[in-house]
C-alpha cells in the first residue's frame, strides 16, 4: 500500500445464509461442529466485489438505497463483521458511528461511558483526561453527564457519541446516518468538526440519503446498489447518478437516437430553428443526461436586459432562461422544471411548472410537437459559476415519470458588483440611528 492509502477495499463479497427455522440454522452449526459438509442454504448475497481506496484526508461519502449494503460494507470495515471474500486494510486508528448508541453501556452514566469508550477506540487514561472536559463542551448535554445514558433522547446519544469519537482524533472516521438525529445547530457544528478533523489528515466515510451534504462536504462519493459498486468518482457526478437510481425509469418502447449528433432541428410551423442542447454556449459537457426518451430538450437560451445569450450573466437583471422541448410520442400531465446549484452542487432555487400554469398546453401533448419553455428569474448571485438542470417528466396516477432529466447541462459564469459577500444576494438596505436612553 502507499503511504496516504489509509484505507483499501479489495474484492470484497459478503454473503449470508438464510433459514427457513431456527431448526435449520441449528443443524447447519451441528455439521460445522462435526466438520462435516453442509447442504446447500439460502444465500443472501448483502454485498459483491466491492473495491475502492481511500486516501489520508479524504472525505468519501457513501450513497445507495436502503437495503443497498451500505451499513454491512461499514461493519466489515470497522471487523464487526468479517468478508466472505476479499481483504479489507486498515491503517491507523479507526472510530465509527455506526448504530446509535453502539459501544455505550446504557446502564452508565454518560461520564463513564466516555472513559469506557474512549479507552475502547484507544486512548490511555490519561488522554482520556487531557480530553475530557474539551468532549464534554462539544456534547452539551448538561446536567445529563451524570445520569444513566438509558435516559438520553436520540439527539443526546448522539451528541455525546460523536463528540467522543470526533475528540480521539482517529486515523479514519466513518459516520453513518447518525447526524439524522440532531437538530439543524448541532448538524452544523459537527460538520464544522469533521472539515477541521479533515485538514489535519484524517479521512472519513460520511453515509447519508442527502446529496447536498455529500457534494458540499465529500471530495469523492461510493455508490452502492443491490451490493453492487454502481459508481466511485467525484462526489457532484456520483450524487447524480444516485438521483437517477431513486427517480429514473429505465422501461421505454422508445429508441433514445441521434441525440449525442447536434443538427438543426426545424419546427414544423418553421417560424424559428431550434438548435441542440449541445449547441449552446453555455452547454457542460459533464452533464449527466437521462430518462425514458419520450421527450427531449432541444434549445436553450438565456435573455438578460435585452441581450440573448450573454457570456457573463449580470447580478444587476433579471433573467428569462428558455428551452423547448419535443415529444417522441403522445404525452399527458407534463411538468417542466429548472434546479440551480452551485458548482460544487448545493442547491440555490428550483422551480417547476405543476400547479403553476393551466393545464390546456400541459395536459396532453402529440407525438412531435415543441413546447417553449421560459422562467424568470432573479439573478441576485454572487460572483462565481453556477449550472442550471433542466427536466421534463410526466405524471401518473401520482407517480413522477422523468422524460429527460439533463443535470447540471448548462455552465454560467456570474458577475457581481454588490459589496454583499455569499451565494445570494439578500441585502436591501442598513439603517444606523441614534438611541436615546
């Protein structure tokens, strides 16, 4: 292994016998005891060759479904479980938030579990000391220090667990779902803690189901499906293609074509041509493009202060942003919608069409006819770039069937004079008086 690899995953498979009764389960340990060879079982198989590295100072998070073997991979990592097949290698010292509550005695005060459960990632007793009174600030739990930890709420469990395993600085730091339980000021405040515990080298493995806490605070993310490694890359792409894991339909009768050819494409009335998406100036070749063809998104322009398509997008004006879009078939019930994000993928705005319009041009639409689309917007941004997701999906009986869902498609550059520092621009006006006592 290199030096800065803390944390290699191999080939690593991990599968469990099912049984019908217990009686099966004891019959399967008889013949282990007795070395004979055992009947075939029922296998789950909970993960399958998964392989990836971590390096020191990493932040990696972990996406999938529920169900998807995220937890199992985190255990096998941490030695709670052991893989059927692979090797994992560890480097350093390794603390975990795996289950709430796990590794505290409940029957102890919360000051003895700090001591037992620090001693148990490591520490000797006496950094046990110098560190005390630094976990027992960040826990704020108060009085509850000395009261049996069986008598915590979620949110106290969690306080006190992630301060102790935070505080022991470890090698690597694997956080899974627990930040869930904790009210926004504490969330805030702990991730606070896991950017400087990242600067000073240690690597962590952050699971949770949202992407904006992935994108903001991951350089790199996992994703897991069915215990299969669906995707490890860059963090904004990988959170992509999980959103297309929750909400994308991959069944269509119809061929997805030519669509990667960018052509002039001439509206039947031919009162205007429509070029490709990939035609504007403004398109990211790193989007990442899916749905199930029966609509697609063929122009896009921005019109700001009179201007069409401006290369640098002003703070100053409003913007009418514009895009059509054509029907492969017969569609009934369609939204429209627009996300704007960060480039590093926090989400600023988003906005779609249901309820927002009547339903006489949304309701049905035939095969090969182009709506225009257009949403004015506020451009009060700060100086930076930003991209732009476009969709279009369908509706039916309740279900949202995406058409075309292009992420993070269109790239933009803006400019701001505002002396207002941040993502927005919220300011109006300050006002100072004099105050007579």
């Amino acid at each position: 292994m290199y030096s800065d690899i803390v944390l290699k995953v191999d080939s690593v498979s991990k599968h469990f016998d099912l049984f019908d009764t217990q009686k099966d389960k004891l019959k399967k340990l008889a013949r282990e005891l007795l070395n004979k060879k055992n009947t075939s079982n029922k296998v789950y198989q909970a993960l399958n060759d998964i392989s990836f590295e971590a390096r020191k100072g990493e932040a990696i998070g972990v996406l999938g479904k529920n169900g998807a073997g995220k937890s199992t991979l985190l255990q096998l990592i941490c030695g709670t479980l052991t893989p059927t097949k692979g090797n994992i290698n560890v480097v350093g010292r390794l603390a975990a938030l795996l289950e709430l509550g796990a590794g505290f005695n409940p029957e102890f005060t919360g000051r003895e579990n700090i001591f037992i459960n620090s001693a148990i990632l490591g520490l000797n007793r006496n950094e046990i000391k110098e560190k005390f009174d630094d976990i027992v600030k960040f826990a704020d739990i108060g009085d509850f220090l000395d009261q049996p930890v069986k008598h915590y709420s979620s949110g106290m469990f969690m306080r006190l667990a992630f301060s102790v395993a935070s505080s022991v600085e470890p090698d690597i730091l694997i956080v899974d779902e627990a930040l869930a339980v904790g009210d926004a000021r504490f969330q805030a405040k702990c991730f606070r803690r896991l950017e400087k515990l990242r600067e000073k080298g240690t690597t962590i493995l952050l699971v949770t189901h949202s992407t904006e806490q992935i994108t903001r605070h991951c350089s790199k993310a996992l994703l897991i499906d069915r215990g299969h490694m669906v995707a490890f890359g860059e963090a904004n792409k990988v959170c992509n293609q999980y959103l297309e894991l929750l909400f994308g339909k991959t069944t269509t009768n119809l061929p997805i074509s030519e669509r990667n050819n960018p052509k002039v494409i001439e509206h039947d009335n031919n009162q205007f041509d429509l070029q490709n998406l990939e035609n504007s100036i403004y398109y990211n070749p790193h989007e990442h493009k899916w749905g199930n063809g029966e609509a697609e998104i063929i122009d896009f322009h921005i019109i700001q202060n009179k201007k069409i398509n401006p290369t640098i997008i002003s703070s100053e004006y409003s913007l009418n942003v514009i895009f059509h879009a054509r029907f492969n078939v017969d569609v009934d019930n369609v939204i429209f919608g627009l996300t704007l994000k960060t480039k590093d993928g926090v989400t600023i705005f988003g906005r779609n069409t249901k309820g927002e319009l009547g339903t006489e041009l949304l309701q049905k639409l035939n095969s090969q006819e182009i709506r225009k689309v257009s949403f004015s917007i506020n451009a009060k941004l700060g100086t930076g770039d930003y991209t732009l997701s476009l969709g279009i999906v369908k509706e039916v009986d309740g279900e949202i069937i995406p058409m075309e869902r292009r992420y993070d498609s269109i790239l933009v550059h803006v400019e701001s004079n505002s002396l207002s520092y941040g993502i927005v621009d919220l300011y109006e006006k300050i006002e100072v008086s004099n105050c007579e006592l």
